[in-house]
C-alpha cells in the first residue's frame, strides 16, 4: 500500500502520475480537510472534490478544480438572494457535490463514509480519506483579521500580509479512521506537491500524525511544490515568508525535516541539493514540472524509486 | 385589503388576474405550505415558489411551476448520488430557492421571513404569508399505506385509492404571522380554485383560521375548481371522491359551507346554482376557465364584485 498526503490541484496532477505507476487499489489518499467551508448552507470540501473529479477525468483542467463544462445558473440565481459569497465559483453540476454531501453530514454521516460514496460514485480505486471526520477550519491571521483560508485566498487573493496561521479544531480533531493505520502500515509515504504550510500543515497538525509518521516503516517522500523559489500554483510563498521561512525547496525540507526520508525536488533546484542534505535529508533531483501526463508519470516514477519501491 | 387563499397552480393562474384588478399592494395572499418537503436535504415549498414565480413572471407556463428555460444540471447529477427523489423535477435556477431558503431556515428565520425575502427579491407588490411557520405536511391514507401528498401526486401519480387525508402537524401548528388579522380586517376574502381538500383544506386544518373566518367582516367568496364534474388541474376529483364527496361545484361549496359568502361556478355548471343556493350559499355564474389574461382579469372582475367590491 503506498499512501499520498494531498491538497488540491498539485496534489490532484501528482496523482494523475501516481495512478499510471501504482496499481490504484493500492493506493490511500489522505486529504486535507482544513480549507473545507459551508457556502450558502453548504458544505464544500475543495480539495476531496479536486482529488475526485481531477482522478475521475472530469475536473476542468483550466482551474484545477470544478467540472469540465459546468454551468452556473444555480449560483448566477441565489447570487440575487445574497451576493455576500458569489466569490466562491459552484457549477451546477459541482453543487449535486455540495448538496448531497451536506445531506448525508445532517444525516448524521461522517465525512469519510461520505468520500466513500462519492468515490464509489466516481468509480475510482484509490482509497480516499479526509484528513479527519471534525470540522478543522484553516485560518490566516492578518492585519485585518483572522481569515478562513478559503476568504483570504479567494475572496481576497492573498494581498493580506500573512501573520500567522491558525488550524482551528485541529487540536480537538481526531484523523478520520484508517488515516493513523494507513501511514504506520505503508510500504511509502509520498507528500504531494502542496502547500506545505496549508495543505499538508494541517494534515501534521491533527493529532496522532505526526507521530505516525515518525513511526512508519516505509520510507517517507516529499516533492517540493517550490521550484526557483516559487510555488507552481498558489500562495506558498506567501505564507512561507508570512511565516519566516525560506521559500524555497530547502524551506519545504525544514517543516518535514523530522519525518522526512528523501526530498524530490526540480532540476532548476539542484544547487540546493547540498543544503538539504545538511538537514540530514538526501535530495532527489529530477523534473518536477509536470507539463503533461507523460512528465506526471515520470515524476511519480521518480519519487517511487526515491522511496525505494520498483514498478512495472 | 384583500386576502385571497391559494394552492399552487390554479390559485397562480387566478392571482394573475386579481393583480390586474385589485392594486397589488392592496393583496395580502396566504399560501398552502401543505406540500412543503425536503428533498436531497433542501426545503422545496412549491406552492409559495409557484405563486411567486407566476407573479413574478418568469414561471414555467407550460408546466405552471418552476423557472421557464430551466436547466437541470445539478439534479442530474444529483441522480447520480442518489436517484430515490429524481421523481420531483427541480432545475438549477429553482434550487437556488431552496438552498436560499433552506439555509436561512437552518439559521434560525422562519417561514414568513424567508417568504418575504423572496418576495422583495421578486420585486412583489403584494404580502405573501404562508399559512404557517411551522411544518404541516399533508398525507394521503392509501391501501400502500401514509404517503406524503408529493409522493401519491408527483411520484405515483395519484394512483393510489384516497381513504383520508391528514395534515400530520397541523394541530400543534399556528397561523404564521398576520395570518389571522388579514382574515379578519379583509375587505373580501377570495378562495381561489384550488383544491379545496388538500391546498385549501390544509389552511383551514390551522388552529384558529376557520375561527377567523367566521369573524371575518368582509365576504367570503370561493371560486370552485371543479368544472363539468372534473377538475381543471390535479387530483381534486380523486381525493374528493375517495372522501365520499360529489365531485361538482355543490361538493365544493359543502366543504366551505360553514363561512363561505358567495360561490362562483362556471357556466358550465349553472344549472347546479340551485343546489348550492339550496346550501344557503348563493351562486354566482360566470366564464371561470382562465383561457389567457384577459379571461384571468375577467373572472378576478367578476369574484370581487360577487364579494361587493368595485374596482375602476
């Protein structure tokens, strides 16, 4: 079994490799549920839903998230009852998500058993887990506040000075049932390219994995979402720096350093191969652009092989 | 002020043409919410949605409920998740109602203020109350055993033979606020012809409104649904009949007997005025089959003036 810790979209195009290498009942999907937010009642879990449609072959790849296609008459119209949340884009097709999933919770369900339907839903293999079954809500403190994660990122476009970041329920959450076993029983960890600090962060921050991860046996595997000192895609460098640390490859290594078995990161980075290794973290360089779904495999080939695991 | 009492589709078709008439701010309209049901977890209260949408223009004439050129993306894939409740129709533009509606309804606003909202999202000149606040769903007693009236109409398509009607909740429910006075301090009191069993029926199950109706200063004047023996729209004739009622105009006007002023039947039917006269009630005859809107103006014209009002 070989498990990926995931956030959204760099997670979601990594697996689009991992799956072409690993045979998909093989894999376990742990993934963050801390950018999770109720728009008009509903609620939204964004990267579950990246992870699923981008798997299922329905994403729309111009975002990374949402269906392919979609039409947004359902918000167009509630946006004329209250356009306090017509920030946050919800397709047609994307709210059936939202609207069965909060159902299913009000039923009573738990978040996990809720994937597992929308996974079986979408005939997908990988076993797909929340992070945890309790509510953790990711906020940024700013100078104007304590924001949800989803309002300064999208609602706001990350143009607050990040001050801090805060996992709220994350101390009273417990991961979600397999998420503990999972990890300690893995023949690999591998961390997606995600936002280290959001993504995975509040993945670290439930408690019991932490540990596990210091427990597991099998070798534990990073990809570096920054690349020339830059994230591929979304605010890393903001709150890296918000945070005091260094954005680049190596600062990625910092937060995983006491768990973490190699670092994958790109060609553009291999001066820093060096600094890593000071850590105490052997480096792996090779291309981490994943430009197409060739490069993703290649990727996901490389990283399996930086765990010691041969497919194929 | 003029109250007028309303189902769904017939009441619709009839209010197109008291607007025509009676200055709209002038209308204060009380709503069946008899059939309101959850469906896919969101509160669908159809025929306040049909009153307004009819008012609002922008209903569906065709069926003479939801939005006209609709879209039904989300339901579809809401089918997807969970095909048990794809027997009741709700497009995109519809659900927006719903998920607007349910999710002020979970914060704690009633019934009355979520209508109210809606209404001055419509732009509506005239008051829309439902005939509660609280939930009253009305059931039919079957040989298949109690089913929700959405159930034995929409899904089994009133197949099923009627032994009662019961309106679980109606006991403990009250009238929604400014129910009463509007009966009360009511120029006229207009039923319309709607199905006197279930849509209106359900209004009169409320504690306290058929107490307010015999108060009620202004006259009340009923327009009956049946025509030629059949109704024009709707299972009225099967419930009517599974009650042991005559499915005629002078059925009708035995169910409003106790309060009702004036009855207006068609001219199909004139030669039931004597019977009904025989009631106590006097009959007024006219053209009550709303072919277009000057035929709406028409019959709305003629009902004011049975109940003694003149409007220029």
């Amino acid at each position: 079994m070989i498990v990926v810790l995931a956030g959204g979209v760099g997670a979601a195009r990594f697996l689009q490799g991992v799956v072409q290498i690993v045979p998909p009942q093989q894999l376990t999907v742990i993934v963050n549920t801390g950018d999770d937010r109720d728009f008009y009642g509903l609620h939204v879990s964004p990267d579950i839903d990246i992870i699923i449609y981008t798997l299922a072959g329905v994403v729309d790849e111009s975002h990374g998230w949402g269906i392919r296609g979609d039409t947004h008459n359902t918000q167009q119209e509630l946006s004329r009852y209250d356009s306090s949340e017509d920030w946050f884009m919800l397709g047609d097709r994307d709210l059936a998500t939202h609207i069965h999933r909060t159902h299913l919770l009000r039923q009573g369900k738990t978040l996990s058993e809720v994937t597992e339907g929308m996974r079986q839903r979408f005939n997908l293999a990988p076993r797909i887990l929340p992070m945890s079954d309790q509510p953790v809500a990711t906020h940024i403190q700013t100078p104007a506040g304590l924001l949800h994660f989803q309002e300064y990122m999208v609602k706001r476009r990350c143009t607050d000075e990040v001050q801090d970041v805060v996992f709220v329920g994350a101390s009273e959450a417990s991961p979600a049932p397999g998420v503990i076993d999972a990890i300690k029983q893995a023949e690999a960890i591998l961390i997606s390219p995600s936002n280290p600090i959001v993504s995975i962060g509040s993945i670290l921050a439930i408690p019991g994995v932490h540990d596990a991860l210091h427990e597991a046996s099998g070798m534990i595997v990073a990809v570096s979402p920054i690349v020339g000192g830059a994230p591929i895609k979304g605010p890393a460098d903001r709150l890296m720096s918000g945070l005091k640390m260094e954005v680049s490859a190596v600062g990625v290594a910092r937060c995983y350093r006491d768990f973490l078995d190699v670092m994958v990161i790109d060609e553009q980075d291999a001066h820093l191969a060096g600094e890593i290794e000071d850590l105490g973290i052997p480096a792996a360089v090779t291309n981490t652009i994943m430009r197409d779904s060739a490069a993703k495999a290649e990727l996901a080939r490389h990283v399996l092989q930086a765990a010691g695991l041969q497919f194929s």
